[in-house]
C-alpha cells in the first residue's frame, strides 16, 4: 500500500506517522525533540523511527514522500531559519538532508499552513478554494488558501498572521520583538498576558490575584470564567474582541469563505469562539457581513498534525479535486 | 487585428480603449459618467462609444471580450454593489446586460485589482508571481497577486486593504462607516484629513492655518513640504509612517516580492514613498527584511487603467507566462 511519512516538528515532541490516500493514519509514535540537540543525531532518530513505523505496519507498504510540518519554515528553501522553541540555531536545511538519506520527495512547510493542507485535502476544507487556519496555541499561527492553492509569498514566509501589528507600532512586544503582535494578544500566553492586565486595571476580586504568573494555565481561566470569575471574564472578552476585529481585517484581505480554528484556545467556543463571532461580524464591511463561517478543525487531534505534514506529498497526487 | 475593449468605469469620467496583445492602447476616449444616471442610457453611450472606436482604427479590427474596471465589483456575480461614487443605486449586472447586447465574453473586477493584472501582463510585474497593487488616490485601493494569480475571495470581493481597521475599532470613520479603516488615514483625504489633525495637534505657523479643509489639494501639500511648512512635514511623516506599518503588515500575510504604488499621493516619492520604505523596513520581521521592494507602475498613466481592464480577456489568450 502506498504511504507518505507525516512529520511534525515541534519545540517538545517530534510526531511521526504513516498516512494513506485517505488521510488515515495507521501507525503513529512521537519522541522528544529536546533529546537530539546534534541534528545529525536527531536526523538519526528521524530514520530510526519511520523504518520501525514500516514493520509494525500489518500489510507491507511503499513510501512515497515525506511531508514535514514546522516552525519558522520555508517552503521555497527547505530550510527552518531560526526558530527560537527548537534547539538547532540558525539555518537548518532539513530538506536537503533528508532527500540525500533516502532518495524520497521531501517537502517542509510552516505547521500551520500544513495543518491548512490537511483540512483542505482530508477535513473541513474539502470543497472550499478560499479559506484561512488560524492555531491558537502558546502562540498563534496561520496557514492561508486562495484560488484552492496555499499562498507561500516570494521565499516560502507568507501567512504570519501572528506578527501583524495590530495597535500601530504601540502595544505588547512578542518573542520575536515585535510590538504590537496579535499573537501577543490572542493566543495562550496573550490570554495570560491579559489576565495580568486585567488585575492591574480592576479591582474585581479574582482567583487570579493569588496566583503567579508562570503558574497560570489556559484552562484554569476557562474554568474561572465558568464559575463567574470576572478577570477571567473579562480578559476572555477582550481577547475574543481582538480576535474578532483581527478575523474581520483578515476577510477584506482574501475574502475566505471560512476561518477554521484550532489549537486550545479555541476549545473555548462560549467564552473565545461565540464572542469572537459577534466582534467579527460588527467589524465586516456590509458586503461580506453574514457570509463568513467559524469551524473547528475536521481532523482527529492527536492526528490533524501529521495528518496535514502527509499532505505536503499527497496533494501532488490528485487527492485534491478543486 | 484582434482586440479587447478596456472600460474604466469612474466616478468622474468612463474612460473607454482598445487594447491589442501587446498591451498598446491604440485608440482610447472618455465620457462624463455623471451624465448619464439612467443605467440603459449609459450604456447605450458605451456602446455607440466602442463603435466609434472601432471606426477610428486605421486597420480592421476583430474585438475578443470587454474587460471592465469598476469600484465595488464582485468578479464572481459580474455585478457593481452599492458603490458611493457611483450614480446607480443598488446592485448593477453589469455584465449580464453587455453580454446580452454584444454576445461577446465580458468580465468585470474591481478598479485596483484590475490595475494589479495589468502590471502583471504588461506592466512592472510581468515575471512576478507575489506582489500587491496599492493606488493611493482618493481612496485606498488594492489588488493582490500571489501564487501568480488574482486573489478574488469567496465571492469576488477580496482585497479591500483600505477598509482594514488598524487601530482597534477605535479611530477615524471611513466613508463606509468602518471605524480606523487605513483609507481615512492613507489617502488623499486621509492626508487632508491629517493636516487638520497636526494643525490641532500641534501649534506651528503653517500655510493651512488660512486654508479651508474644502479647499486644500494633495498637490499643496506636497509643495508646503518642500518649502518647508512643519504642518505639511509632520502630516506626510504621519501618514508615511501608517502606510510603512501597514504595508509590513501585508508583507505578513502574503509575503509579496513587491508592492507596486500608483495614483496621485504615490508621485510624492521624497515625502511618503522613501519614508514608508524606511518605516515598513523597521517594522518587518527579519525573515522579511532587505526583500520587498516598493515600485511604481510600469504602464502609462493615461493608459493603465484602460489597458488593465483589457488584461481581464487577454489574461485568458496566454499573454502571461508564469
């Protein structure tokens, strides 16, 4: 049977998988990235790990490629440029690497664009040729399609909705120093920014204020919020106002038919996702109001990763019918 | 010889070209379009006009399509929906009624966008595949370019950048209501409106203090500044250091080789087209810096919008090679 390798890299977990014209993941284990802070190493332990997959596969397979999902990369170079949650600085061409191992299609692109790809060929996305993947995480990631294709912009970089500055060079500074990001608003770590915002600017009593910044967990502030917290409350409204008004700018960039919204943040539809809806329709143009849908991701979870990586390979091989 | 009639549908004038597969216009006229505020009469003008033309040719001429540039076009529908500058109310189907009088293939796109395919087959961006068409007149209009193709949106109404909210809902009003669109702040008006704005701000002797806001000109202010008016230097520095910010704000999402700057504010190279540069540069993150450049058009002015129109039908004939 014929298979891709789905690879996603991540700064804690490195996933693999094998994955079917259907999008099915039939055999899937995972290491820590941390482990392997000489890439040879950990290029070691890539190969290791696929040819384990390969055996404990019931009927023997054919690979056809490798797709890779991960931070900071470049699609048009093949290459992940310094991404600051994993442990190789610099420039790595991973690409390159690989396809001399294995003499097999190699292809690496951005997770969030990848995780785009995967709704589009196996999820949600299937018969749409304009919509838009946001990742809400510990930070927030974005993966576009128009025109049925994913823009990749000049060199591989396009769709880094998360650095958009949204206050006019003005606001919070992310970790990669801009001021003003969006993912320094909405995302995990911008929820618990603004919590921190919240209790210096209220005088709301809180469960917040006896609890430490770094001790603080997304899930804790949705569960506060359940039980009528008001900071909780109220830093879940201003996120999901910035998510909204970001949402609508993003629909008079491309026009998608929908965003697709995934990642922890996102779980919360009654304090992030509803809100968020109604903030976004208050900011659409008149011509685009009532024709943009919210949808969560169409994929299993502990599968949508390596899903979308497979589909780096797969969609060269007309799964897509756009 | 073969030929595409190019319509630049405008508040002010209708202009109206034949375009030959080279992008030359050969024979090009315009008429009030206010003069005609019954839909069937103006359209009855537009085609006794393209039958003058075609009389006008020295050569015998075959026309292969009507492409049209108009403000507030759904490409997809084929329809102009409540444009404010324009005479007609309601939803114009402009192309259903052209195609039933002269069964000839007719396309319609908003006036930017049609401008951003122009540069594609003829212009400066013939071997690009990313850039974005911004043209700073009156209003704020673009046309975005990726994956070498226009990018139209769920339903044909993708690239409205000037309607972007850059200030989180809480700035100047646009014309379309919407609250901190990047229109009310980079554009002709949006400098005019600037102006006001510094000779509130700040308490500098100033040509404008004598001026009404009625009667203030973009070209004005662009020689206050080179004769030295405070109030005419710090307005373009406002405006240039709004468009630098947003302009890396597009580089963010669709990661362009280029950004190609047309209309009246973009001749003003020395006070908004350097500093934006400048300004755009600071604010890129390093994965964009040193690689989008800021161009102007590579079309004639008297002829751009009427060849851009054109480039809808030759678009399809092969013209491009991308």
């Amino acid at each position: 049977m014929d298979v891709v390798v789905g690879i996603d890299i991540g700064g804690t977990k490195t996933k693999i998988g094998l994955v079917n014209k259907q999008g099915q993941v039939l055999e899937q284990t995972y290491f820590r990235t941390r482990h392997y802070p000489i890439l040879e190493e950990y290029l070691d332990q890539i190969d290791t790990t696929i040819d384990i997959l390969i055996r404990q596969c019931v009927t023997p397979v054919e690979l056809l490629g490798i797709g890779i999902g991960a931070p900071n990369a470049s699609s048009k170079n093949g290459t992940i440029e310094h991404a600051s949650n994993l442990v190789w600085k610099g420039i790595v061409p991973i690409v390159e690497i690989l396809q001399q191992r294995r003499a097999l299609p190699t292809k690496l692109m951005n997770d969030a664009s990848v995780a785009a790809l995967g709704e589009l060929l196996f999820g949600n996305a299937q018969n749409m040729t304009d919509f838009i993947v946001v990742t809400l995480g510990t930070g927030f990631g974005s993966g576009i399609v128009a025109n049925g294709k994913l823009i990749d912009g000049y060199d591989g970089f396009a769709g880094e909705l998360g650095h958009l500055d949204i206050t006019l060079g003005d606001g919070r500074l992310t970790g990669q120093g801009v001021s003003g990001g969006l993912e320094a608003y909405v995302s995990a770590t911008g929820l618990k920014r603004t919590v921190m915002y919240m209790l210096a600017y209220h005088m709301d009593d809180s469960r917040f204020r006896s609890i430490a910044y770094t001790d603080l967990h997304g899930e804790e502030i949705t569960q506060a919020a359940d039980e009528g917290d008001l900071i909780a409350i109220k830093a879940f409204d201003y996120t999901a106002k910035i998510l909204g008004t970001a949402l609508a700018n993003f629909v008079a960039f491309t026009q998608p038919q929908a965003f697709i919204l995934m990642g922890g943040l996102a779980d919360s539809q009654k304090w992030l996702v509803e809100p968020a809806r109604k903030y976004m329709e208050a900011s659409l143009l008149p011509f685009y109001k009532g024709k943009v849908q919210l949808l969560s991701s169409g994929l299993k979870k502990s599968e949508a990763a390596i899903c979308g990586a497979a589909s780096l390979i797969w969609q060269d091989y007309g799964v897509m019918e756009v």
